[in-house]
C-alpha cells in the first residue's frame, strides 16, 4: 500500500459558549482546525486533525500546521502508510520538531491501518477497557459565581469531573476554586489548572489558600523547574500537562516525585503512535494520566476517544470530548458523550466519514 494523494482542509469551529477564556486573559471565539485527508493506492482513505488552542498557548499554530504539512506532504507520496514507526522518523528526518505538524498525519495513517486490518484504532493500541469512560468538562475562566453556576449545569448533564480555568488574580482564584467546590458532590472531581498562568509567590498564595478543599492543581506555572518548587509546597495532588511534552521530562518528573497525574495531548507528541508510547510509559511506572489534545472537532475527539478506551481504566485520570464543545460537525460517525460518559467507536479505524460540505474546498492537495 501506498499513499497516492494528500489532501488538507480548514475550518472554523465555533464555540457553543460563545468563547473560551483561560489564564492570563487569553481567549478564542472560533477554533481553526487542520484536515487532513490520505488516499492510497488500494482505495483506502484515512484521516486527520490538529487544531491548535490559538497561537498564544504552546509553540503551535493553525497556519503553521498546515505549512508545514505542505513541507511534509511530497515526502509522504508512494510512502507505506501502515509502516507507522518508519513513518514517524521519516517526518522527523524532513521537518525537525514542530511535532503538532506531524500529528494530524500521524492519526490518518492509523485510520488506514485500522481500516486495512477491519479493525478499529482502540485494538490496535491494545484492546478496551470497560463499556466507557468518564469525561472531563472545561470550565471557562469567568467571575467566581459565574463559573459555579456552569459547574452546577454541567453536573447536571452528567459530568462529575471538572477543570477550572485559573491562572489569574491569585484571590479572585482561591474564591473561583472553593465557590465551584460547594456545587460538588464528595465523589466528584475538581482540578484547577492555571495554565502557566501564576508566578510562584501567586502560585504559592493559591495553594496555600485552597489547602482544605478537594482540589487538584494543575500547571500552575510556566516552567516544569516553578511547577516543582509549588509541587513541593503543597500536599495537595498535583497534575503536569504543558512541561510534560516527550519521554525525557515524563521520566524526570516521575523521579523528582514532580506529578500525581500527566496530561497527554496528542499533538503535543506528535500524534498516536507517540502518544501511545507515553501512555504505555505512564501505565508503566504507575502516573495516571488525562488523555486529550488542545483543541478540535469530531475527528481529533474520535482519536482522543480510541487511545483513552485503550488505556486500563485505573490509569485513566479523565478524557474530552471537544465536539461538544463546537457549533459544526465535520464528521459523521463520531463518538459523543452520553451522561459525561464516552466511548471509543467500534467499526473500523477512526470510525468517523467527513461531512465534506462542512470542510468545503481543499487549501492545498498533493500526490504523485
């Protein structure tokens, strides 16, 4: 098998809120993800996406994934799509780093697999674990009470876990986390991740204030070096998800004690088959870990859906479902949460088909 033609869209995903506001006065209004479609010689089609959360978050951005799959895409024609390790180092030897480029291909060409074996993606990296699995439910950085009464509305939706956007005003924060915290049950799981957003001594303030409420922290500071000097000040459990970004800092941050969960974003890795690899490590040395990505549609939250139902159930701290988060479907066939629950699709590969009205022309196409 080979691929004979690459094909790349884009669309606007917008948001049913309105918009997305998180540490240091970011926001987006409209999500601009990258598709990417993979036809083969032998009639077998897969595909991708990578929607970066805006240029302003991690090293990435949407214009810039889809110029550098421009640079990749030559290399990829008459390339063995199912030869996914081969693949992964050839894309590393034509564009040094910018792994979220590579993500969306990377995803496509599990599809293929997945498709060419009758197989969805979820046995092939490794089998699921349980009916479903339970989902996370951003919550928007607004005023404290603001952000409780969406708490309360989620709950009601079925969620029981919830990420509170901090990173701002360290006072404001500790008021954001303990209002949230009164809405929820014992049971219930309440994290509050700050984005980088605090400087240590806010950082610190924080912890210290919120010290009897049932709270994970997350990422409360822009260096994985500031996240283990308020690690180490604080009793309360603590979650990695921007520092953590290959095998390198994963493994130093479980030998400094520097986490109790990771967050594994696939395109931070560069797509499934690295993100598997972490997912694996982690499994292996005991960190559980939130399975996710920056952002996207229905086909990134199909992939985020396949690696999640394959990972054991204990080691799954939580999982989203960012297609209800937006306005636009691109894709049928895709998993949707049911009660705060999710789970993977069971037909072959991806086990998502394009709306192709909804993704319009392609931006740019390629092929031998």
């Amino acid at each position: 098998m080979k691929i004979r033609k690459i094909s790349v869209y884009q669309v606007d995903l917008p948001l049913h809120e309105g918009s997305y506001k998180w540490a240091s006065g970011k926001s987006v209004e409209v999500f601009d993800s990258t598709i990417l479609r993979i036809e083969t010689d032998v009639g077998i089609e897969g595909f991708g996406e990578v929607c970066p959360l805006g240029p302003v978050y991690l090293p990435s951005y949407a214009a810039g994934a889809r110029a550098g799959i421009r640079e990749i895409a030559p290399n990829l024609i008459g390339q063995d799509p199912t030869d996914l390790a081969v693949l992964v180092d050839n894309m590393d030897k034509w564009l040094k780093g910018h792994p979220y480029v590579k993500s969306a291909i990377d995803i496509a060409c599990w599809d293929i697999l997945g498709k060419a074996g009758g197989m969805p993606v979820a046995k092939l990296l490794g089998g699921t674990y349980g009916e479903d699995f339970a989902l996370y439910r951003a919550i928007s950085q607004l005023a404290p009470k603001e952000m409780a009464d969406n708490v309360r509305s989620y709950k009601e939706e079925g969620y029981t876990k919830f990420q509170l956007k901090v990173g701002g005003n360290p006072r404001e924060d500790i008021e954001r986390i303990k209002e949230c915290a009164k809405v929820l049950d014992v049971s219930d799981q309440l994290v509050a991740d700050a984005n980088c957003g605090w400087l240590m001594h806010d950082a610190a303030k924080v912890v210290n204030g919120v010290k009897d409420v049932n709270v994970y922290i997350e990422q409360p500071c822009s260096s994985y070096e500031e996240c283990l000097s308020i690690r180490r000040r604080t009793a309360l459990p603590f979650v990695l998800d921007e520092s953590i970004d290959g095998l390198g800092i994963l493994l130093r941050g479980f030998q400094e004690g520097a986490m109790d969960v990771v967050n594994i974003k696939i395109s931070k890795f560069g797509g499934l088959t690295r993100a598997r690899q972490a997912r694996d490590l982690c499994v292996s040395l005991g960190i559980a870990m939130t399975i996710e990505d920056t952002w996207g549609g229905d086909i990134i939250t199909s992939a985020i859906a396949h690696l999640a139902h394959s990972t054991p159930e204990e080691f799954l701290f939580s999982a989203t479902d960012f297609n209800s988060y937006v306005t636009k479907s691109i894709a049928e066939g895709a998993p949707h949460r049911i009660d705060g629950r999710m789970a993977a699709p069971t037909t072959a590969g991806l086990g998502v088909a394009p709306i192709w009205k909804a993704l319009g022309d392609p931006v740019f196409q390629c092929e031998g």
